[in-house]
C-alpha cells in the first residue's frame, strides 16, 4: 500500500504530514487511517461540492464519529488485514452515518447498507431472531470481501469498484461498455450513471479529504483512541440483552449499539449467542455469569422456542377483510397495520399477512422473545413482499423536449434529466427511451438509495427521556419530533409512550 504524503489540487492545500509508525504505536486512530491512505485524489467540481457540504455540517461530522468510534478499530483492523485502502474505513460515513441500525425503504439494513438478497450472497443470515446485516463483525468482514472483488472485476480500479458497491457491478461495466463503444474515455468521471451513484465516490473523496486534514475546512476531531473498543465474548447459552447489559454494568443503548444483529431481545435459542461488550466490561460480565449469586436464571435464559410460522392467507372471490379478521380471530386494525391497508379493499389473488401475534397459541407466544423496539420496522413480522413495479418510459416524439415530458408526467426537468443522466439543457433524439423517475426500475444494488430516503421507526419513550435527547439519537430536530407526533409541548412525555421518527441519512450527511 503506497502511503507516501500526497497533495490534493483544488483551493486548499490539504497535505498534512503524518509520521509513518506501525499500526500500533499512533495515539489517534484518524492518524492511523490518515497514514494507510492509498487512493488517489482528483481536482473535480464534484468533490469540491461534496467537501464544501460536509464542511457546512460540523454537528453532523461529530455525531457520526462519536457513533464511529465504536467501530472504527475493528474495521481499520480488517482492512489491514486484507491490504485495502484505510479510506474504506470511512465508507461507513456516506452509506448510514454509522449508524448500525439505519434502514432504507429499499430495504437496505446496517453500517455497511446490504439489501436482503446481497445480504444472503454474502453469507449474512436473516431470519426471525437475528439480521446479520446489522452485525458489526459479521457485515464488516462481507462487505470487504465484496469490496475486494470489485476492485479485482474492475482491474484494479477502485473508483469504479467503490461506485459499484453502491449501483451494482452490472451497471457501472454497462456504463464502461457503453462509452468504449463511442470513443469516450472510461473512467468514473466520465461514465453517465446515475446521480447517486454519480455521487457517491465524490462523498467518500470528500470526507476522506476532510479527515486527513480538518484544520483546512475549520474543522476538527477529536482523536479516538488507537485501541480496541470492544471484546467478543460467549456466554454459552441464551442470554437476555438487558440483563446481560446489567450484568456488564453497561446501558441497553450500549448493548443495542454493540449488538445491532439480534433482533429480539434475547440471542436466538440455538445461537449465536456471542455479544460484543466494551474491554473495560467484558470480565466483569464473565465473572457475573459465573456468579450464581448475581445470575437470575429465569430472567437471563428464555425458553428456547422457535417463533410461529408465519401465517399469509390469500385472498379468494367473495372475502372482506372483516370475514378474514373473524376468520383467523384478528382484529381488523391488525391486519390492516400489518400489510399496510388504507380503508377495506382487497382484492382476489391479495396475499394477506396474518401478524403473528395472533397466528400462535398464547402458550406459545408468552415464551418467545420480545422484539427490541429500537428496530421494530426491520423485523421479518413487520415485512411484507414489495410488489416490483416495472418503470414508466417514454419514447422520444419528434418536437419532445426535456420540459415538456416532464410536464407530461408531473415531475422536474433535473430529476428527469439526473434518472437519464442528461444535462438538463440536453436535446432529446427522437426513438430515444426516457425513464420517468419515481416509478421504479433502479434494478437490484448491493446497497440501495438507503443515504437517499426516509426510514420510518418507532422509539418507546423510556423514563427520563427528553425530546432533546431522542432527536440527538436519531439526528433529527426536536421540531420535527414534535411535529411527527403532533406534540403541543416539548415537555409531553411519558414513559412507555410510542415515537414516530423518520431518519434521513442524505440529509444528516448533506446530500
């Protein structure tokens, strides 16, 4: 890895001068990361933009990191390992803030944003106890491994494997393929992609200039120490989260943050069971689980059983849903909630999800585990089929122009223009294919728009809960919460009380 000091065109000098060590003897792990820098930097317009709106988000910048520092040990670690640019290490940053549990409507989940089926590729188990997209060890290790074959399909070049970890090995060699075949040259700034994908490697560019010299931008960070932050241990068996996190003397928000993967809060019964516990806190929870004294039984194991199956009815000439609801002895509401009904239409050939709290017996159900409410839109129950749709397109007519189609079909000439990666001063041929944006068709990516949209999660007000406090979690404003909830005072909480929050990752990174 060539880690030699390097100059950035553009309007600030942002070389800075890091003394090469070995990997353990920095104080800071950003001068680490700094000193295993491998990719070169370019003098683009798209960069500068990218840099300039991370630099307007200081808040931003410290929240991810205080988030990242968790992390980021164990990822610099593998890296090095596996001979990859530290720059990586920042990926994180522009794909969920850091954010273990961020979540995108295209179902994007974790750190590291792996869809469900990229997920399963990758060896990341999904299922009713546990989302191993969310694992930090588990979705680390896949990530990389993806990253490196990417960078071997695309010969070695690491912009073009980075831009097709976000749009997809297919797209980013279709857009190669396509300017060979017009002369045009073939590197990431020249292909027309997409514009998420168009802005993705100008954000890690961004931010990894930033890192390497803050004082440039006005900005700072604080060090984070060069040493692990955390130690794997197994308990053996299957233990409840908040009582483990007693027993380690850590909060549950630690545990949650440490263990994202698990979706209840128990292990699965069969396993893993494995928890990531602080250093400083790790024997202490061996030792306590030696403890007989200190160990409650009952309250540390549940009752190994598996969840019931899942329950979908498919919808035949005749039914209402209220027959379905008397039918399954549901109520409608639940129902309704659970596949996402407004009103009472159905349809024949509708596959309905019966929610599984009313598809097993109460025996049954007061044994399993309860699902952790800081991730209740991602779990499996609460999921049902996306019905793919299939993109509008309009073919080109002699006299069209990039305004009147977009008028045509109610959107924006630059979000018609970005969809088609045109100039939104560009002529249109006739016979030519436009895609109209917001219809579908973006093809499956390893991680979808998940820096892009909004995700939709419930918070349950535990007490001594502020608004303040619950924004800062979520990177929201505690107007937005108020809003959301229709709160007439920032004061009006209760404990136990239900939050909606919608996070948007594109805004909190300024994109």
């Amino acid at each position: 890895m060539d880690r030699a000091t390097v100059t950035i065109p553009g309007s600030f000098d942002t070389s800075r001068e890091v003394p090469h060590m070995e990997p353990g003897q920095y104080a800071d792990l950003l001068d680490r990361i700094r000193d295993g820098y491998a990719l070169p930097d370019v003098a683009h317009y798209a960069v500068d933009r990218e840099v300039e709106l991370y630099r307007k988000s200081p808040e931003f910048l410290d929240r991810t990191f205080k988030r990242g520092a968790r992390y980021l040990y164990y990822i610099v670690q593998e890296l090095e390992k596996r001979n990859l640019p530290l720059e990586l290490a920042l990926l994180p940053v522009v794909e969920s803030a850091f954010n273990p549990v961020a979540y995108s409507r295209s179902r994007a989940s974790g750190l590291w944003q792996f869809i469900p089926s990229s997920g399963k590729h990758y060896g990341l188990e999904q299922n009713w106890w546990i989302d191993e997209r969310r694992d930090v060890i588990e979705a680390t290790g896949a990530a990389l491994t993806y990253l490196q074959y990417l960078n071997s399909y695309f010969a070695g070049d690491w912009y073009l494997a980075i831009a097709a970890y976000n749009g997809g090995e297919g797209t980013v060699s279709g857009a190669v393929r396509r300017n060979q075949s017009a002369g045009l040259p073939t590197d990431f700034f020249s292909l027309n992609l997409r514009s998420e994908t168009r802005d993705y490697v100008p954000k890690l560019l961004a931010i990894s200039r930033i890192v390497r010299n803050p004082e440039a931008y006005g900005l700072s960070f604080a060090p984070i120490p060069n040493q692990p932050f955390f130690e794997a241990v197994e308990p053996g068996r299957q233990v409840h989260l908040e009582q483990a996190a007693q027993l380690a003397g850590i909060t549950r928000e630690d545990m949650f943050a440490l263990n994202p993967g698990y979706n209840r809060m128990t292990t699965p019964p069969s396993g893993p069971h494995r928890l990531l516990l602080p250093i400083p806190n790790a024997q202490a929870f061996r030792l306590a689980m030696l403890d007989q004294s200190l160990v409650d039984q009952s309250s540390v194991a549940v009752v190994a059983v598996e969840p019931p199956p899942e329950v979908r009815h498919r919808v035949r000439r005749g039914e209402t849903l209220s027959s379905i609801a008397r039918k399954f002895g549901v109520p409608m509401l639940a129902i309704q909630q659970a596949n996402d009904i407004q009103g009472s239409v159905i349809h024949p050939g509708d596959s309905l999800l019966i929610p599984a709290a009313y598809a097993g017996s109460t025996a049954t159900l007061a044994a399993l585990a309860a699902p952790r409410d800081d991730i209740t839109a991602q779990l499996p129950e609460h999921q049902r089929p996306a019905a793919p749709r299939k993109p509008r397109v309009h073919v080109v007519k002699s006299g069209d122009s990039l305004w009147s189609v977009a008028r045509r079909y109610d959107v924006s000439v630059p979000a018609l223009a970005s969809a088609n990666g045109l100039s939104s001063k560009a002529g249109l041929v006739p016979g030519a294919r436009l895609e109209i944006p917001g219809t579908g068709g973006a093809g499956t990516r390893l991680a979808s728009s998940g820096t892009k949209e909004s995700s939709r999660v419930t918070y349950k007000v535990k007490r001594g809960d502020t608004l303040s406090e619950i924004a800062d979690r979520f990177d929201v404003s505690v107007r937005e919460l108020m809003t959301w909830n229709r709160l007439r005072r920032s004061s009006s909480l209760r404990a136990g009380q239900r939050l909606v929050v919608y996070t948007d990752p594109s805004r909190q990174t300024g994109g």
